[in-house]
C-alpha cells in the first residue's frame, strides 16, 4: 500500500499508517536516546525513591545521573538476593520498587543452581508489548506482504510455581503468552499466526507442539514465515514432525484428532478446523516418509519467505542445520531480550547471523556500560565503535545498576543509539537450550560423578572436557574423560559409567534438569572415555599452533572441529545417562 510520503522515516517506507507510527517512534527514540535515557532515569528515581533499597544509598533526592552512579555500586544477583528472598516469602513493604512487585520471572541464568527470580510489575507487560508491536513494522520493511498469509510459530507456556508468599514464579514468555495483552490482541493482519491460543496455552508440552504442528499443516499454503523463539526450538518442532508425520496424516485423512490430545480446550478448537482431507493427508506421507529431510521446511510450507528465530549468541550452532532443512531460507534474528529487562530490537532484521546487530531501545530502561577489562560504567550514548562491554541495567521493576552478565560489541549507530553485536554470555561453557553451565557447575558434575567412580572402582578422572554436541536433536552434554586406573585394579563397567552420567546430571543446575525432564530439549548426557595421553596430545595440538606450554590450560570446553576429531578419534568407549534426573518447577529454599 502506498504511503503519505511525508509518514516516511530513515529506516524506509512504511507498509501502512500504523507501521509509519511504529517506525516514527523508534526515529524519536533513538535520536534522543541520551535525553530519553536522562528522563528515565529520573522517572525511575523518583517514583522507587522510598524503596528501602534506594533509601540505603541516601540520593537525597536527587534524580540525575552522576548523583546516581556515585552513590550506587553495581551489583550482581547474588548482592540482591536477601532482598529478592523476602519478596518471595511474602515481605509488600516497597523493598526494590514503589509498585507493587507482580511475579517473578524465572530467569534461565541460575544462582547456586536454581533459578534467578526477577521481580517485575504490572505495567513491565505494556514495555514488552510494545517492543514486540515494532518488530513487524521493520519487518515489513524488508519483507513485503506478510498482511496476505500467516506465520507459524511454535510457542509455549512451561510450568510454573508459587513463592511462599504466593507470588508466581514463571518464565517471561509464559507470563507475556497468559497475559491479556497476548491472549486479547487485537486482530493485525500482520500478526496471524496458524497456533491457537488454546494450543499456545496448554501446560502439556506434547498436546500443545502436536496441535500448533498439525494447525501449521493444516494450514500449510498460507504459512509466510515460520518461527519459534530459539534456533532449538523450531528444531525440536522439526524433529516432532520426524517422529509423528503419520499420525499428523491420519488426523488429516480422518477428519478426527489423535485420542492423546485430551485437552478439552484444544479438543474443541479443533473441532472447528479439523476435516477430513485425503489429498493433505497423501501429500505429508509422500514428503516425510523419505529419508532425505532436506528442504523440508519449503517443501511442506513453499510460501515460506524466512524463518524467524533468534540464531545469535549460543544458538548460532544451529546455523547450519537449519539451512539444511530450509534450504537456506534467510534467518530474522529480531529481538533481543532477558527476564530483566526487554532490551532491543534489529533494524535490520534480513541481515545474516553473523552480521546481526541490536538496537537498544533507550525507552525500556536505562542502561550502563562497563568496558570489558574496564570498571567505569558509560552511558548508552558513549559507547564506542568496535569495543566490548557488559550490558548493566537499572529497571522500572527496581534493578539498580544490576549486571545482566551479557557481553555485547557496538557494530554502530541508529542515529544516537548505538546498535550491538551479542558477543556471548559471561562464563556459559555449555548450553544446548536455555540451559547453561559455567566452569565451576561442570567441575562440580565432573567431581560428583568421578567420586561414585573413585568409591566403586578406585579410578579417578586425570583431565577432562566438555563439547556440547548438537547433531542430533536434541542435542546433549558430552564429556571427554580420561581415566587414571590403578594397578591392577579393573576398568570401570559400561553400568557404573553410566551411573556416572546420570550422576553428573543430578549436579548439573535446574534449568538444565527442566530442559532434560519437562522439555525434552537436551538429550542424556553422554561420557566418552578416551584412551591414555589424549589430553597430552590435545596439548601437543595446542602448543603447535601457538599457545605457550607454560601457560597452557586444558580448555574445558571444545568447538573446534579439529579437536573435536582428535578426541573422537581415540575414544575407547561411549555411555549415557540411563534415566533422567530429578526437577520439579518449585524453587530450592536458600
Ligand atoms: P532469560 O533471562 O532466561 O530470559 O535469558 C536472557 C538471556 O538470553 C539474555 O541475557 C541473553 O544472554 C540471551 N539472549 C536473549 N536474546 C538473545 C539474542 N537475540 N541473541 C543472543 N542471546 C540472546
């Protein structure tokens, strides 16, 4: 549709009036980012001025920024949790915020391995609402006609749990998707989706991705893009489609849905859209009973134009995989965002992964810098081409000078705001899903399952790594062990390896035993023994291509594909967790 040439804005005409309001937002967002961020602040201030926590650093007051930075100290979760303690036992006295705190966000970073638990208000849904109402309007910058179909997005609600004091305790997405915001939407022609709320809401992961995947089939002709909010959730969706295409083609060709969905809801959702249709029903058999995958994704929804999932940071292992199945489909990474705080979106939302940039948007908090290798803090605005930092957030919700713990480099500038590559998140060694693991988690899951090994065989672990092997779906946790026997003493058994694995599972943090037990997103953990003077070799490799023998550490975790293959290659044996470990959704007591 052609636009009043004078709603134009730098980023491109707009699709529509509504979009030309969207798109003229983010021009005087990002134009005033310093001024924005100045009054924000301000705003922050006062309104949370007689928070305890505030009352603490004596502001007197005062709202502008040095005021602010001089008398606050930056702080990590750990500095917070007393006070996030007694909000979650059931303390409403303004601790961290004026406003009532609402829930908590489950965050998938952990603390002493659970869940870190970030308050938020009510009104924290209306930022987040309005971010997600500018990711369409730049999209349809780049893509035009998205008005004429739907999108396909494989979107869920996961488990949640009360506070002692009666505080929901959930995931972000799982508090935006049952919020009226969500559930209430207005109908955009841009943002129909082939999911049924009904699908989308339903807590039982395996009724809700059978029905949004057998929708999507349904609706197959009219999918324009095609989505989920990680690279690894539209593979696990993939994945699904591998395993269950012939009961998704009986359904089609009966006209009646699988006796497992017994959702009443969703039941009778379906029943308004399920009819029988044998030609669909052939056409699924024909593309999915071959062993070739490749492509699959345009073949069964041709009119794709681009997937939309986020493949920077951690998920960019998925890259490859999922050009394979989509043919090479462009990848729209659009947002960038945490259970803190929604921070961002891409303004150029076709660009490759590896180009990606994000945009903060100065309106959802304010934001501080620390240069990496540095400790003063910069504003938004001063952040300089081509350097790292670590993202520090102040929030409406009451986060004072709290470090997000991502690393981010500044790819350049959207008039004066400055737009970021994600780097990676400080000290995540492995993650498949939305799980991750530092050094010292994998260290105590090596030195938990050793211990069972050392009790039953007095055999201790000489070295070990870690690789996170994502070439089957789910991907899991391998680690490479190598293995100092005692003379004379036998080899470990195939059982008390495994014992092992399942071992190191059971020590590894909650939001990796969620993914293994609720989500099925990650497969058992697997350990692979190699033979003697491996990690001497990996050594060798190392020194070879110039690390320093004095300073050379065993990393603890590999990507490189050639020493990848080196462990391969001298492995002895191979064994995997028998069982899953223990979780359930309720928070650990500190
Ligand atoms: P959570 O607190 O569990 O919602 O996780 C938020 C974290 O996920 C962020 O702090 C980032 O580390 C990561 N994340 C979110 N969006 C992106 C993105 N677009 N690219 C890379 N990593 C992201």
């Amino acid at each position: 549709m052609a636009v009043d040439s004078n709603l134009s804005s730098s980023l491109g005409p707009p699709a529509c009036e509504k979009d030309a309001k969207a798109l003229r937002f983010i021009e005087e967002m990002t134009r005033n980012a310093d001024t924005v961020q100045e009054n924000l602040l301000a705003e922050i201030l006062r309104r949370n001025a007689d928070t305890e926590y505030l009352r603490r650093f004596n502001l007197g007051g005062s709202t502008d920024r040095d005021t602010f930075k001089s008398k606050l100290p930056i702080i990590t979760y750990e500095d917070l949790q007393p006070e996030i303690q007694r909000i979650a036992d059931g303390d409403r006295s303004p601790i961290l915020s004026g406003h009532p705190i609402s829930e908590f966000l489950t965050s998938s970073g952990t603390s002493a391995g659970e869940r870190k638990l970030m308050p938020t208000i009510k009104e924290e849904l209306d930022r987040r609402q309005l971010l997600y109402s500018l990711l369409m309007p730049v999209m349809n910058l780049y893509v035009p006609g998205l008005d004429k179909g739907k999108g396909m997005y494989f979107l869920f609600v996961k488990s949640e749990s009360k506070t002692p004091g009666g505080l929901p305790a959930r995931p972000v997405l799982t508090s935006y998707y049952k919020s009226d915001q969500f559930r209430s939407r207005a109908y955009d022609p841009y943002n129909v989706y082939t999911s049924p709320n009904e699908a989308i809401l339903c807590s039982d992961s395996f009724q809700s991705m059978y029905t949004q995947m057998l929708c999507g089939l349904l609706d197959r002709l009219s999918v324009l893009r095609v989505g989920a909010v990680f690279a690894s959730g539209l593979l696990r969706a993939i994945r699904f489609l591998q395993l269950h295409w012939s009961r998704f083609a009986n359904d089609i060709q009966s006209g009646f849905l699988d006796s497992e969905i017994t959702d009443p809801s969703i039941r009778h959702c379906m029943s308004g859209i399920l009819k029988p249709d044998h030609e669909l029903a052939e056409f699924i058999r024909r593309e999915c009973e071959s062993e070739n995958w490749e492509r699959i994704i345009t073949r069964i929804w041709p009119n794709t134009k681009y997937l939309d999932v986020i493949v920077t940071g951690a998920m960019a292992q998925y890259i490859p995989t999922l050009e394979y199945y989509s043919g090479g489909l462009p990848m729209a990474c659009t947002m960038y965002a945490s259970s803190e705080c929604y921070f961002g979106l891409n303004l150029n939302p076709m660009s490759k992964p590896s180009e990606v940039s994000y945009t903060i948007m100065p309106n959802m908090a304010y934001f501080e810098f620390i240069p990496l290798g540095g400790s003063k803090a910069v504003e938004l605005v001063d952040v300089k081409i081509g350097k790292e930092y670590e993202l520090v957030v102040t929030t409406y919700a009451g986060l004072c000078r709290y470090r997000v713990g991502d690393i981010l480099r500044v790819t350049g500038f959207h008039n004066s705001a400055p737009k970021f590559h994600f780097v990676r998140r400080k000290n995540v060694l492995l993650s498949i899903d939305s799980d991750k693991t530092d050094e010292s988690e994998l260290q105590k899951a090596v030195e938990n399952g050793s211990s069972l090994l050392l009790k039953e065989c007095g055999t201790r672990v000489a070295e070990y790594t870690s690789y996170a092997d994502t070439s089957t779906i789910p991907g899991h946790y391998v680690l490479y062990w190598e293995l100092l026997v005692r003379d004379g003493a036998s080899r470990p058994s195939h059982e008390t390896m495994t014992r092992c694995c399942l071992e190191m599972e059971e020590s590894l943090n909650s939001v990796y035993r969620q993914c293994r037990v609720a989500d099925n997103s990650v497969g058992p953990l697997e350990i692979r023994v190699v033979r003697n003077g491996t990690f001497e070799e990996l050594m060798d490799y190392a020194i070879s291509r110039g690390a320093s023998i004095n300073q050379y550490k065993v990393p603890r975790c590999v990507n490189f594909t050639p020493i990848v293959e080196l462990l391969d290659s001298r492995v002895v044996s191979a064994h995997f967790s028998p069982a899953l470990p223990h979780w359930t959704p309720e928070t650990r007591r500190k």
